[in-house]
C-alpha cells in the first residue's frame, strides 16, 4: 500500500495520498489510514479538475472516514504530491491552483528540496466567526469549524490533559450538533503564538492543524483588535507555520498558510 498510496506530512499533520485522477479502487478510508504502528490523520484524493482553470481538485477525509471539509496542511501537501507526480501549473504565473470543498485555493511551492518542500497555500476568505461566553473563547469556521480558548502560558499549554479537556470542548452542547475541532492557544508577549489541536474526526491531538493555526491567528486579532496587514509564527508540536491575512474588522481575507511538507 505505501508505494500506491504514498505517506506524507504538513509540519507534523500525517496523510495517505492518493492519484485519483483515472479511477482507483480504494479500501475505507479508515483502512487506508492505518499503517503499522499507528495511522494517518486522514486520506487525500488528488482528482481531475472540476474547473477548467484548476491543476487538480482536492478532496479529503478525516481518519474516521468523515469529509467534505478543508485541511490547511494537507492543502499544502496535496501541492507537494502534485509536483511530484509530474502535474505543472496552467497559469503563468506559476502557482498552482485547485478546486476543494470550500472553493479554489492557490498554492506556492517556495523551496523544493525533493522530499523536503516548503509552500505557501491559500484559503478561503473568513466571515463567520463570534465569541464565546461559556466555554470562553471563538468560534470560527476557517473552512473547518473551530473553537479557539487562549491559555495564560505555554507552561499551562505544555500541562494540558489533552484526552479529557479535548473531547469535553469538541462534543460540547455550545457547538452540538455538528461538533467543533479544539484549539488551545497561546499568545506570546513577542507576537507569536503556540498551539495545541484537538481535531474531530482524527479524535486526538494531532501534531498540527492548518485551519487551526489560521483560526487561532484571527482570534488572536479578535482577542487584541488589531487590523490591517496581519502575520503570525506559530509553533505547534510538529514544527513552525505561519499564517497571514488582512483583517478589516469584518473579514479575513487574502488567507495564507506557510510551511513545511515531507514525503515519506
């Protein structure tokens, strides 16, 4: 199964890549997801283009065979996959662009070290989004649903139990019926942020979440009122990101995740 179906990584995030373009047959997608030793946080299905001016199209699936939602990081990866499937972009500008669930994303590969490449993915401008009273913190749909809560210090973030507070947030009535991925935040004196996901569908802490590190950014600004040209480093347990964004106080808009891929 690994060399069909090859392993690959956004800054931690683990996903089963799939060449859907002529018809495959697959096995469930939990089954897809396993591999000796543990599994995936989810499959990805590269696909022929539903748009004329789209490279490919993208459709992804959480571990427990759930989909029709964006992955930031595997958004990033499935550009990785493309380049090394031989897929160059149309558009002449170079970037490649396909079609999600949530729309037409761009992306950028920056370095391309083989196995090793760093890209820059854009996502959907972001409209919905509210505070929270109880329990306190945004909800944001960043092309996932989201529930960020910020944290007093990283040594609060670091004691984290994350087997019983993340199930306790994603299953709670606030969110019901749909449910919500679980971001505890971190906000650093210098700027930068730390963060730590519980993501519904993988039903686990994952080493990193695109859409949660952009969802944690915005609510950052919504936490500061900060507006304008906005940009975040970001540390999660699988390495560094950073989102980008331009924030008018209604919208985020011009959306980027940057960071590392690496195929397996």
């Amino acid at each position: 199964m690994n060399a069909q179906f090859p392993l690959y990584d956004g800054a931690g995030n683990l996903f089963r890549m799939v060449d859907a373009r002529k018809g495959i047959q697959l096995p469930s997608i939990p089954e897809l997801c396993r591999f000796p030793g543990g599994r995936t946080d989810g499959a990805i299905l590269l696909g022929a283009p539903r748009s004329g001016d789209c490279d490919f199209s993208m459709q992804y699936f959480n571990a427990d065979g759930t989909g029709g939602m964006m992955c930031g990081n595997g958004g990033r990866c499935i550009v990785a996959f493309a380049r090394d499937l031989g897929i160059r972009p149309k558009a002449a500008d170079g970037r490649y662009r396909f079609d999600a669930p949530d729309g037409i994303h761009t992306g950028d590969i920056f370095s391309d070290e083989g196995a090793d490449k760093t890209i820059r993915l854009s996502l959907s401008d972001v409209s919905v989004f509210h505070h929270v009273a109880h329990p306190a913190g945004w909800f944001l749909n960043t092309g996932c649903r989201h529930f960020v809560t910020f944290l007093k210090d990283e040594t609060e973030l670091s004691a984290l139990d994350m087997a019983t507070l993340g199930p306790a947030f994603r299953y709670h009535a606030a969110f019901a019926p749909e449910g919500v991925n679980v971001d505890f935040a971190v906000l650093r004196p210098d700027g930068t942020m730390a963060v730590r996901t519980y993501e519904k569908g993988v039903e686990a802490e994952t080493r990193a979440c695109g859409t949660g590190i952009v969802a944690a950014s915005i609510a950052a600004v919504l936490q500061t009122g900060r507006e304008g040209a906005c940009h975040y480093d970001v540390d999660v347990p699988g390495g560094h990101l950073q989102a980008d964004f331009i924030w008018n106080g209604v919208l985020a808009e011009s959306v980027a995740l940057t960071g590392p891929t690496h195929r397996h």
